[in-house]
C-alpha cells in the first residue's frame, strides 16, 4: 500500500531526492517509562504492536487508537539507503513529534528534541550504510504536567468543553533528505514590493569554500529576476531586483517561484526550489493595512482537529479544503488556533490567498514563573523561523488566554519577553501579546465576547465611535492604550440539532431555530462590520470538533447551513474598509 500523505512535506524548500518514511512502523506503549532500560532502542528489539504513521496513537488512522495517556511511545523502523547516496549526506527530518523526541540510528542515539508542534532533523551520515539501516524513536508526553504546551489536548481523560482527544508522538510526516556535502539549509525571504525587490539571507550546512549562489526569480514561468552572491561563511545575504511587480493579495494570490542553486567551480552542486509573495503589512490608525488598502479581517477560529487522524489531516486535499469552505462562507482568513499548524496547511493559504495568524498551543504550559520560558520560548522561535516566508501569515499570536493558575497570576515578564523577542525577530508583522486576556504589551488590543444578544452586544462597543469609553473585558487586569482593536472570538453560537449527546458543548443558550441561528449570526457580525473602530473580527468557529457543537460544518465537514447566506453576511462592506 502506498504510504499516507505522500506529498513533499516542506513545500518551501524542495528538493527532489527524498524518501518518505510514512507508512507502518513497530510501536509500543511505555507506560513506565523503562524501554531504555528494557533495550527498546537497540536495533535487534522488535517493538510488540504496529502503528500507521503520520498518524498519532489515539486516532483511528495509526490503527491504535488509544486514547489514555500514555507517559511514553516507542517507534521503531527498518530503512533503505540508496547505494547512490553514499558520498553525500542523509538528514533524517520529523514533521512534529509531541512531546520530548529522542532518536536512535542503528542502535545509537543521534539527537533529542523538545517540543511537539514544530519540525526538527539530524544529520544521520555517520550512522548510517548503504542498504537496511533501523530507527528508534522514543516520544515522552505528560500534557497534565504544566510544564509543556499542550493547547486544545483534553489533560482530563474525557474530552471536555473546548478541549479535546490528545496526540502523542509522532504526527507529521518522517523522511529522509539526500545533500551535498556543503548544501542550502535555510532561507529568509523580506518582501519589498516599495524598492521592486526582494530581500534573501541564506544559510548552509558544511564547511563552505569558494561556493557561489545564484537566485532566479519567475513569475508565470517568465524570468523577473536574478542575483548571485559569492560565499564566505555559514549565510549569505542577497537582494533580488524585479523588473515585474505583482502583488500577493488576499483572495488573490499572485507568487513568484524561486530557485536556488549553489555552485562550486561553475558546476551546480545543490539545488532547492521555492515561492515568495510580495505584500506588505502595516497598523494605520485603527486599520490593518496589506499592500496599503485596508483590509477588514473576516476571520474564523480554526482548530486544527480531524475526526480520524485528530492532529493530522488525513490528506493534503483535506488541509486545502478546509480553506476552500472557509472562503465559500466569506471569510477571508483564520485565526490558527492553540496549535502551530503543519506546513503543507499555510502553503495551501499562500496558494488560495488565505490570511492567517500564527499561534502557539500555550495552554497547560505554566506561565506564572519565568522559568516557563525555558519551554516556550525555543519552540516558538523554531516555529517563528519556519513559517517566517508564507505571505499568507499576517501576524503572530504567541498566547491565546492566559488565565490565572491554581491562584497564582500570569508571570508579566513572560510574555513582555515573548512579545520582545518576536518583534526582534520579525518586525515585518504585528504581534497580539495574548489574545482576549490578559494583555501586557501588545501591538493589538483584541478581546473575546461571546454575548449572544446583538443589542447588547453592540451597546458595549457604541461609546467607541464618539471617543466615549473603550470596552475592556479585564480593566483590572490589562489596559488600553489607543491600539488597533478588534474582536478575535465572538459567536460560539452552539448549533447542532442532529447531536443527541448530552455531552454536547457550546457557548449561551441554544436558538430555539435554523432561522433563529441566522438571526442572531447576523446581528452580530453586522455590529462588528458597521463599527469604524473595529479592523476585523473572528467566528468561533469553522467547524465542530467532538462534543463542541459551535461550527459552522460539522466534525465530519458537513455544512449546516446554506454557504451564501453566511457569506451575505460576512461579505458585507465593513466600515473601516477602503
């Protein structure tokens, strides 16, 4: 059978010679932690159970489906090494494992990695041999802890409310890369549609010498630029001047394809492909302006969850088609909520013209003291330096709702350090310190209000539009400061009338109506669309997850209500709008 999502999982940086490692793998479940101490990291240990990956234990996919916790899992696979790759180097690349990575190759361990939402390689040509060569994996998870992010994953054994079935271990795509022995590693694309440019920092992997890059840019297949660059350390930087300007808009998605090629004595010795966008983002007043015309942000909460595969998407089509039933409905954009979604997720938002914000899974990491900072902040940075280039990212969002803890509030310094460290490394987009509460220093000042009376909904925002008093959920806690405003959750209207489970989870009162539903989408939405003050606003949410019964689509991508009728509503011209 052929492997599940077999497409290239790092569509920025493509090469062709790869080996997806999907597919069946030895597993076992170490409840006691012990299978180092029992050899399950040695070649000869056979693992006594099999898993599907990319798909993690608790979904159906990985044809598992355990769904308690499991304090530690154990991966194990045979794989072959093209005897035509012996000369150069084999990275060995995981899509995302949650929570703590550890590795072996043929018995020995080549490396440890922290964090369950972002991708991370080792360089394996050491330990490896031409023909069969084995890989262990142990993943260590423990979401009740405090001490990791686990976002939406339920730290209680049921599902509950708005939290939901875990993932643990591996649930993006594994592979093998072949290299060069000096090869492209990195790349950093600043667009600069104002000086017809754009701006390249490229890092390598070896011991460089006398290596040249060169950088063609096209647009449709036609050649609108080219630069190149002599080497002489780890990066280098590089401005590509275009003759032809085209602008990546939302709902337009207008890129230009890049290649890339190192040479060393006139003769190509690595070769990557890529994409870019020209667009720029920028705060004016209280708009958010993309390429200089304000821009009203229809957004929709997207979680991130699929009723087989939980984390992961069954298929590259099922990541493209979430967007696609976005849009139908009006909406421009998504909020990426409680997780840091896969690659494959935002290429398909670049390739639809598809905003987004990008979000850490905080929930259940401990942010009371400083030291949580240990846990958050390199994960955060990996996934920063990731998905810096997708022009379909408009924004970063480390934090979503940092409530008080067993009592104890929020460490300020913890997310005035977060929100600092990402404006230095990204000063191209603007940065919500953490959405709806409690804010410290934020370029944003967003809130969530799930009131579901539109009368009262917009009598809390009317004093705005005269200069009267600003609303604020927590004015205890966090306080305004004349910044760009918007409402990043409202709605949650729960609405599910084929769903007999008591279970079922959503926000007010039920409508007692399909029409009654309607009503009340529209009265809310338009308070929000008709508010001069207010740049955007965000739906909860896309689409049911469990017993969350708020979507506008069911868990299994059924639509509940007639897409033209919500994309009337949200469609409409907003006020703040050029």
């Amino acid at each position: 059978m052929a492997a599940p999502r077999p497409e290239y999982p790092r569509p920025q940086f493509v090469r062709e010679e790869w080996i997806n490692l999907n597919g069946s793998w030895q597993f076992e479940i170490d409840h006691g932690q012990s299978g180092r101490e029992r050899g399950y990291d040695q070649s000869g240990h056979q693992l006594t159970g099999t898993i599907t990956v990319p798909f993690c234990p608790e979904s159906k996919l990985s044809g598992v489906q355990y769904t308690d916790f499991m304090a530690a899992v154990w991966y194990k696979r045979e794989f072959q090494v093209p005897k035509a790759w012996e000369n150069d180097r084999i990275l060995l690349h995981f899509g995302a494992v949650d929570y703590e990575a550890e590795i072996w190759i043929n018995g020995t361990s080549v490396g440890r990695h922290r964090g369950g939402y972002t991708s991370f390689h080792f360089d394996i040509t050491d330990y490896v041999s031409a023909g069969t060569n084995v890989v262990a994996v142990c993943a260590e998870d423990d979401p009740r802890s405090g001490r990791q992010p686990r976002g939406k994953q339920s730290e209680r054994y049921h599902s509950h409310g708005c939290d939901y079935t875990r993932t643990t271990g591996i649930w993006q795509t594994v592979w093998l890369e072949r290299v060069p022995q000096v090869y492209l590693s990195e790349m950093k694309v600043v667009a600069d549609p104002d000086n017809r440019c754009a701006h390249l920092e490229i890092r390598l992997g070896g011991n460089t010498a006398g290596e040249k890059l060169t950088a063609i840019a096209r647009y449709e297949g036609k050649e609108v630029g080219e630069a190149a660059a002599f080497i002489h350390g780890p990066s280098v930087n590089l401005m590509i001047p275009l003759s032809e300007i085209h602008l990546w808009e939302p709902g337009l998605a207008k890129l230009y394809d890049l290649e890339l090629k190192l040479h060393k004595q006139d003769q190509a010795i690595d070769q990557v492909t890529s994409y870019f966008g020209l667009r720029t983002v920028k705060l004016d007043g209280m708009a958010f302006r993309i390429n200089g015309k304000s821009v009203f942000q229809r957004l929709v909460l997207d979680q991130g969850f699929y009723p087989e595969g939980i984390y992961t998407a069954p298929s590259d089509d099922d990541l493209r088609k979430d967007i696609e039933i976005s849009m139908a409905l009006g909406f421009n954009g998504a909020r990426l909520h409680e997780k840091i979604f896969e690659p494959r997720f935002l290429y398909w938002a670049d390739r639809l013209g598809y905003l987004v914000w990008g979000e850490h899974a905080n929930w259940g990491l401990d942010i009371t003291t400083t030291e949580s900072l240990a846990r958050f902040l390199p994960e955060w940075i990996e996934g920063m330096e990731r998905d810096f280039n997708h022009p379909a990212l408009i924004g970063w969002c480390p934090f979503n709702e940092t409530w008080d803890r067993d009592g104890a509030k929020q460490d300020n310094d913890v997310l005035r350090i977060v929100y600092e460290m990402t404006k230095r490394m990204d000063p191209t987009r603007p940065v919500i310190d953490t959405s709806g509460n409690f804010h410290v220093v934020t370029d944003i000042f967003d809130l969530h209000d799930y009131d579901q009376n539109p009368e009262t909904f917009r009598a809390r925002y009317e004093p705005m539009k005269s200069g009267g008093e600003v609303y604020n959920t927590f004015p205890d806690r966090q306080t305004y400061a004349g910044q760009p405003y918007f409402i990043s959750e409202y709605g949650g209207i729960w609405w599910n009338p084929d769903q007999k489970d008591d279970k079922a989870w959503g926000y007010g009162d039920r409508p007692t109506s399909e029409d009654a539903f309607i009503a009340r989408y529209e009265g809310l939405t338009n308070v929000l669309l008709d508010h001069p003050m207010m740049f955007g606003f965000c739906y909860t949410q896309l689409y049911d997850v469990e017993q969350e019964v708020n979507g506008l689509y069911t868990y299994d991508r059924r639509a509940k209500f007639d897409s033209e009728i919500i994309r009337r509503i949200n469609s409409r011209k907003a006020a703040i709008e050029d």
